[in-house]
C-alpha cells in the first residue's frame, strides 16, 4: 500500500507539474523588469500564487556533480533574487528549503512570499534551487518493478526488504542514466552554496532555511563558516538527527494529548490518545481492516490495512497540529470505537491504488548519506521496539541498509561550532523536528538565540506576524533570545 507520506516537503508528481508550471508563468519576461548585471542572470516579472508581481532575476551558475571526481558532469543550479530595497545592503540572504527536495523558487511564490519580501531590507534575498530541486533537478524519477499488492497481508520484514529491492534497482537506473548518486549529499550542497558566494560576488551570505534547510545550514557552518554572516532557521534538523528517536515521538504525543486535553468545548474530543493508538495498533496487527476507498473520477477500490499501514500514516500527519494531527487524533479515535469514516476519508486523498515503489535521487540520497552514527541507530532501533511508530516512524532507517557506502561518516555529524549569530525558532507541537533535539542541534553555537512557538508545528514561519517581526529584529542586530510567541491551537 502506497501513501503520498508527507515526511518532508515532497509534492506529489500532479503537484510538481503545477508547481513547474506556476514558477514558470512567474518567471515570464517583462518590459517593465530592471535590466539583468551581468552574473548570467535575466531579468524577470516574479508573480506569487496570490497575484503579487514583483521585479526580480532568474539565474544560473554551474558546480560539478561530483567534486570528488575530476571528470564529473557538470550541474546547473538554478535561483531567483529579489533586489534589496536597502540603498546599502548587506549580504545576500540565501533560502535554503526543506525536504530535502523542496524548491527555493516555488516557495517564493507560495505562502511565504511576504518573509521574502520582507527580508528584502537586509540585503537581495535568493530563493535557491537545490541541486536535485525544481529547475536544478536533471535527475528522473525512478519507477521501479517493486509494488505492494494492496489487497494482501505483507509482513513488515517482506514490506522492508521489498523497498529496500526498489532503491537498489533505482540506483542502478540512475547510474545507466549518468547520474552520479556520491553528488547527492548535503557536503556537496553545502559546497554549493559557497560558489553561489562567488558567482553573487559577495564576500559573506546570510541563511534562512527551515527543516532540511536548516540541516544544510548548520552544514554550511562547519564548511564556510567564516563566510556566513547570519543564520535563521526554524524546526531543526541537527547534522546527527536525520533519523528521529522514536522515544521523543511518543513524548510529542503526550504533548498532542495535553494540547486536546486543555480544549474544553462540546467539539473537542477526549480520549487518552496514546492508549488509544496502542489499542487500534494491536487489533489492526491481529485483524487488518478490508476497506472500500473511493477514488476520484476511478472506481472505488478495495485495501487491506494494516498495523504498519496506520503506523506510516500517522506518521505522515504529525507535522503540524493545524494542518494534519487533529485529524490524525480523530482517525484514532473513531478506530477505537469501532468507526472508520475519518480513516477511509484520509485515505481517499493519500492512497496511490497498487502503486509501484518510486523514488527520486536528490531526497533519498541526501537522508541516507547523513543517516545515523552507530550509536545513534543502534538506540532508535532500541526504541523502534515499543514505540507507537516502531520502525516506520521514518523510511530512512531501512533504506540506508541498500546502500551502506553512501554515508558522510561519524564527523560529517558532529555538531558545528561557530560564532555566527543564529537564530533559532521551534514550535511546540512541532511532530517532525522536536524543540529538545532542535536545541541540542545548535547547543555548539556560542551566539544562538532561541525563541519557542507555543502551540506552533513544523512548518512555523507564518504562523504569527510575530514571528516575522522576530525574524526581522534577529536581522536588524536585537536581541530576542528567550522570547515565547504564542498562537491559537486549533479545534481538536
């Protein structure tokens, strides 16, 4: 059975296209748009999804693939920059996306338009493409000869083994087609974003990356780091935490618990949630439930659904309490009564029906080249054990096993030391990056400033105008460590 998990910031193909096609339609040329200085830029009309148009610069520089090897194929690597209003600006300000696999670009134009905007008066803000990522991607999606039969009890070591035949076959794939997998991690990415340095002209750059964005960031730190001036990042991703302890995923729960419980009105649910994912768990591993799911303009269609099914699902919907865990909290509590609407309903926009296992290069690539220390892995499969998620809390723990050469080794994950100003912001019901592992990421870092979202998740930047105005006063040089911006939770 196949979900659109949501582990990351990973679009489904339909949402690539029209994401492709927006940056595209954005991107068109205009009369009216500043004349492009030299940097291989051209000068481009930038249209948000909301309809705002601003002047800005479409632009290319070129990296090696592979910088380990000295006949690599060349990558280009694609950005937009929006001009600084600032008549003395300071270095450029880099945004660096989640994922791995999200786009700079795309992002411009989405919801976090107006924090690029903003920015603008600290220096020209560039909305980056990765390499692997929206315009900078050259690497196909690989479809391989894998599926899971929807309709059929599978056990989780057949289900493990089956992904895992899958990354093997596709890495093949993507070697047949030149690419050269070593390229895809986030050292290189780090290098990256030191030629984009040079090609800019700049003698510093500032950072603003959010998840994996900020797993890059503080990677950027340890390999240029006296030529970052500021860094801001938000739900961390420390260098050693691309695999979550599924012990601290539990405690998120406990935290999701408090927050339903501290919900009083007639709409609110009361249940003891994690007592509750036990119980529909352990009657979902020893009975799997059949399930109708309709599917839009298609014939319904039938799925056996199992412990490990729910177990990914769930873990697909903690990101962020607003957007997907209250209705993950209703899903549980339905189950335990015996009802299975919220479920079916969830499934109806998630299921991909008998699809095969796909894979692309630059996400998958990137998260098991940082993988785990032995220590660390050898602790989470500890707690895999007895924990509500067990060992699906993240794919990456069993992928890494098809590819056990590709890792950056125990100093890639070493926590960076720096004096960089940073500023840090974490949310509370953050299900993904939690606030204590966040903290331990940057706890190297002599000039950190933490500020804590209350009730905020993962994706956490424009919960708040206060978060922007922190942001802004991080930039402008204030002090703003151990603030505490609070912001309404939803309806559970």
């Amino acid at each position: 059975m196949r979900y659109e998990i949501i582990r990351r910031i990973v679009l489904s193909e339909k949402h690539v296209l029209i994401a492709i096609l927006a940056f595209a339609s954005a991107c068109s040329q205009s009369d009216t748009a500043p004349i492009a200085t030299g940097t291989n830029e051209t000068a481009i009309a930038f249209e948000s999804q909301s309809g705002e148009i601003v002047d800005a610069y479409r632009g290319t520089f070129s990296v090696p693939e592979n910088r380990a090897t000295p006949d690599s194929r060349t990558l280009a690597l694609h950005y937009v920059r929006f001009p600084s209003t600032n008549d003395d600006p300071g270095p450029p300000i880099v945004y660096l996306a989640g994922g791995p696999g999200g786009s700079g670009a795309w992002f411009a134009g989405s919801w976090r338009f107006p924090l690029f905007m903003a920015l603008r008066e600290f220096g020209d803000v560039i909305a980056f493409d990765q390499r692997g990522t929206g315009e900078s991607n050259d690497t196909p999606t690989c479809t391989s000869s894998k599926r899971i039969v929807d309709t059929a009890v599978t056990s989780d070591k057949a289900f493990v083994e089956m992904h895992q035949a899958a990354l093997r076959e596709c890495m093949a794939f993507w070697e047949d087609h030149g690419v050269d997998l070593r390229g895809y991690t986030t050292v290189q990415n780090a290098i990256d974003l030191d030629d984009l340095r040079r090609h800019l002209g700049a003698e510093k750059l500032s950072l603003w990356g959010i998840s994996y964005g900020s797993h890059l960031a503080l990677a950027a730190l340890k390999q240029m780091g006296d030529r970052i001036d500021r860094v801001v990042i938000a739900s961390a991703e420390g260098l050693d935490q691309t695999i979550k302890l599924p012990a601290r995923t539990d405690d998120y729960f406990g935290r999701l618990q408090q927050a339903t419980d501290s919900q009083s009105s007639e709409a609110s649910i009361s249940l003891d949630l994690r007592a509750s994912m036990r119980s529909v768990h352990a009657r979902l591993e020893e009975s799997p439930l059949k399930l109708v799911v309709p599917q839009e303009d298609e014939d319904a269609v039938e799925v056996l659904f199992q412990r490990r099914d729910m177990q990914r699902l769930a873990a697909s919907m903690i990101a962020d309490p607003g957007r997907f865990a209250n209705q993950l909290v209703h899903i549980y509590a339905e189950l335990d009564r015996g009802e299975t609407g919220p479920l079916v309903a969830a499934l109806q926009r998630r299921l991909e029906p008998n699809a095969a296992i796909s894979f692309r290069a630059m996400p998958v690539m990137m998260d098991i080249a940082s993988g785990a220390g032995n220590g660390r892995r050898m602790l989470i499969e500890e707690q895999a054990q007895t924990a509500l998620l067990g060992q699906f809390l993240s794919d990456t723990l069993y992928l890494i096993d098809a590819a056990p050469s590709y890792g950056l080794g125990n100093s890639f994950r070493e926590k960076p030391v720096s004096e960089v100003p940073l500023l840090l912001l974490s949310g509370t019901l953050d299900g993904r990056t939690y606030i204590e592992s966040q903290r331990e990421a940057v706890s190297g870092l002599k000039n950190r400033q933490l500020v804590t979202v209350r009730n905020a998740g993962h994706n956490l930047f424009m919960v708040s105008p206060e978060v922007t105005e922190t942001i802004l006063e991080f930039m402008r040089g204030e002090p703003v460590d151990g603030r505490e911006i609070v912001v309404d939770l939803p309806e559970f």
